[in-house]
C-alpha cells in the first residue's frame, strides 16, 4: 500500500526559534516543510513550486503577510493561506480574510490547534478543487455555446449538432472554454497554457499542440471546421467565429 502523501507547507516566519519550532511540530505531524524568514524569497519559491499550505506571519522586516498575499493573488498562485500573528486586533483579522485568508491564528497558540486547523484547510482545499475540470473551468459551470455545439463541464461532454455527443477530456474543454471567453482577441500561446493548466504549467511543452490536434479532430469528425481557430505565428491564436 502506497503512503499517502505529506502536503508541503510553507511556513513564512521572521521569528527564526519560532519557525524552527513549527517545523519541528508539523514534521512529526506528517508534514513536509519549506521555512522562509523573509517575504522575498517565499515568494521566489511559490512563483516556481506548489506547496498545499502558506502560514503566513503578518509583520516581517521586508514587506507584510497581506501585501506578500495581494502579490500571490495578482500571480493567480490561489495557494491556500493561514495568517500566524501576534495582532489580535479583530480590524486585522477581518481584513486578512478579506483579502483571501482562509483561517487566522493568534501568537500564542497550541500546537494542537494549529495543526488541526491546517488539516481543516487542507480538507476544504481538496473539496474545493474537486469541482475543478481545469484551471479555468469548473464542474459547476454552466453549459456554453460553441461553433454550434453545446459544451457541458459537468459531463466532461460536448453536444454536436448531428445529434453525437462526444465524452471528451478535462484540457480539450479547458481550451474550448478559453477560446468562448477570448473571442476576435490575439490569445499568447503562454496565456492560454497558464489559463488551462496553471500559473506553474511549462509554457515550453508540446503539450497544448496535441489537445489542439485533438480538439481539431474531434470537430472535423463531426462535420464542424475549426479554421476560424487560427495560429498566430511566434505568438499564439486567435479565434474568429463566423457572424451568427
């Protein structure tokens, strides 16, 4: 039987005894841990790398936990996020969880509670992403019109117009998705990567070429041309659909 796999959480901290601590604790908790003591280089490191779980002190010597937020947010790095701070204030409180924290603990703190409530996450993360098709289409969006097909996220299925519905897989309705909400606009093939696989996708892989062949195909097969999807030489796409 395969372990199960230890979540990565990043632990942004100035107090270098306390981050050791920490550490420590969630270690032994079954835990993996990357400790940053300055907001610079955790942001370095979430820019290239997934981690499950940021706790995020607010005050540090180079920047603060909200401002350290509002640039993950701007990057679309959705990274769950813990505030740990001595502020108890309840003005603070509130605004860290405006700007997108999930939980906010206060200095002191048991170390039981800290990790139950970062399991706590950890578990609403999962059920959130569950409803994910792709990074930029969800099992609860609704049905949408293309090039006369009907597109359903919540079957993973498309509607043709011969009456064929076709199961398809989760980047071919991603790229679809994409393109219905980019129309008559240059769409960078960088772009349209981050948009369906992520933020930390490799824009160099040929992978979105073979989903585009695919997608293609699947059209093509079912009496539907795709030329109104065209290459934009050394810069990505651009989809024109026919005037209805």
């Amino acid at each position: 039987m395969c372990a199960e796999p230890r979540p990565l959480i990043v632990v942004v901290e100035d107090e270098v005894e306390l981050s050791k601590i920490i550490s420590q604790h969630l270690e032994e908790a079954g835990m993996n841990v990357q400790v940053y003591n300055r907001g610079a280089p955790a942001l370095r490191f979430l820019q290239s790398n997934f981690a499950n779980l940021i706790l995020l002190d607010i005050n540090m010597p180079d920047t603060n936990g909200f401002e350290l937020l509002e640039q993950l947010k701007e990057q679309d790095i959705s990274t769950p996020v813990v505030f740990l701070t001595a502020n108890f204030q309840d003005e603070t409180k509130v605004k860290g969880l405006n700007l997108g924290g999930d939980d906010y603990i206060t200095k002191p703190f048991s170390y039981t509670e800290l990790i139950a409530r970062i399991h706590a996450v950890l578990r609403r993360a999962e059920s959130k992403a569950d409803h994910h098709v792709t990074k930029n289409l969800r099992t609860t969006d609704g049905p949408f019109e293309f090039l006369g097909t009907k597109v359903h996220p919540d079957r993973l299925e498309i509607e043709f117009p011969n009456g064929t519905t076709l199961k398809t897989g989760r980047k071919e309705l991603g790229i679809l998705a994409h393109l219905h909400s980019h129309v008559g606009v240059v769409i960078t093939r960088k772009e349209l990567i981050h948009s369906v696989w992520g933020i930390h996708a490799d824009i160099r892989s040929r992978s979105l070429d073979q989903y585009i062949v695919k997608v293609r195909a699947a059209f093509a097969k079912n009496g539907i041309s795709l030329d109104c999807f065209k290459t934009v030489h050394g810069i990505g796409y651009i989809f024109e659909p026919p005037a209805q």
